[in-house]
C-alpha cells in the first residue's frame, strides 16, 4: 500500500518501522528478527524514501537482541514494552540503548477489534472502547503521563471507528496541557529533559 503510505507521509505524520511481514520475534532464530529488521529497512527506504527514528515491535514480542539492533541502525526510540506510563531509558544486555516510549494492551485496538475465524472473540462496541480509552487517559493525564493509543487501519479505519477516533481527539483536548506529537517529537522531547 505505497500510495496510502506515501499519503501519510506526505501529510506530516511520523513513518515508523513495525518489521518487514509483521513475523513475531522467536529468541532461539536473532537470524531472523536482523532480516525483519533490515529487509524492513531496506523496503521503507527504497519505496518511500524514509529512515525511520523509531521501531514497534509485532505484539510487542521481543528479544535480548531488540535494542542491540536498534541502536545499531540508529534508531532513537523504541515503543515495543510496557513497564511504565512515562518514556523511560531502555539497555540492551550489551549496553545499547534506546528511549522507550512504552504502550499498552488497554491503549491497542486489536484487543478490542481483532476478529477471525481461527480465533473468534467479540468485536467490541465504540462505547466500551471509549469508556476504556476515556478512563485510561484521565488518570494517565492526572498521573503527568504518556499515553501512547495504538490504532491499526483495519480497525479503526472502519467508517464508525475514525467517528470514535475524532471523538477521542475532541475528548483529549479538553484537558489542560495535552499535546499532540509524534512519538519522536516525544522522545527527543524527553531526551531534552534529560541532559
């Protein structure tokens, strides 16, 4: 889908790398997660001309070897784990590291809105999402916190699903000191507040 990315690009928004074919990381194959890593690479470069600054790992699956590779093609953020609800320094077991902006499952919509045959589980309604996403960002917001809502085209690119989206957004904004960015504003935007 070059045309809808180059789309996005095009518009302002951040172009991220999320693996090459969306294979989940296996630990005993790194072979494999460095060709998810540089055939993705490779494909956002050669197609859109994009160096991506940062990485999101399928379902969050990692390895000891993640940020090893992250760091090794110079990647400044990571938004792969969930231990925290602020960005936070993340080290490789060989000293590597990234900022981590961290997610989680309550903030994805494919918990909510994932559906197939092999694994059939309810499709959730708009209002239940909402209650969830609406609850979670005000203590996050209360707490002085990152929220970091991860959305996938073929879930909330549904027609009823952006109406929830542009509802959020108007939600978010009525609150004090709320700012819109991308993840790498965030984390250069940390990284400041560090040094």
């Amino acid at each position: 889908h070059a045309d809808r990315a180059e789309m996005v690009l095009k518009a302002g928004h951040e172009i991220g790398h999320h693996s090459y074919s969306h294979a989940w990381i296996d630990p005993a194959f790194p072979e494999q997660e460095v060709e998810e890593m540089e055939r993705g690479l490779d494909a956002l470069k050669r197609v859109l001309g994009v160096v991506p600054r940062g990485y999101r790992s399928p379902a969050g699956e990692t390895s000891d070897n993640t940020i090893h590779l992250l760091a090794k093609h110079g990647f400044l953020y990571d938004s792969s784990m969930m231990a925290e609800i602020n960005p936070y320094r993340i080290a490789g077991p060989d000293g590597s590291s990234v900022i981590e902006l961290p997610w989680h499952w309550s903030l994805d919509d494919a918990p909510f809105l994932l559906f197939s045959i092999k694994t059939p589980r309810p499709i959730f309604t708009n209002s239940h999402i909402r209650e969830v996403w609406q609850e979670e960002f005000r203590e996050i917001h209360r707490w002085g916190g990152y929220y970091n809502l991860v959305m996938h085209p073929q879930f909330t690119g549904r027609p009823s699903r952006i109406a929830l989206l542009r509802e959020m957004i108007a939600f978010m904004r009525g609150f004090e000191g709320v700012w819109f960015a991308t993840c790498a504003e965030v984390a250069e935007a940390w990284a400041a507040t560090q040094s």
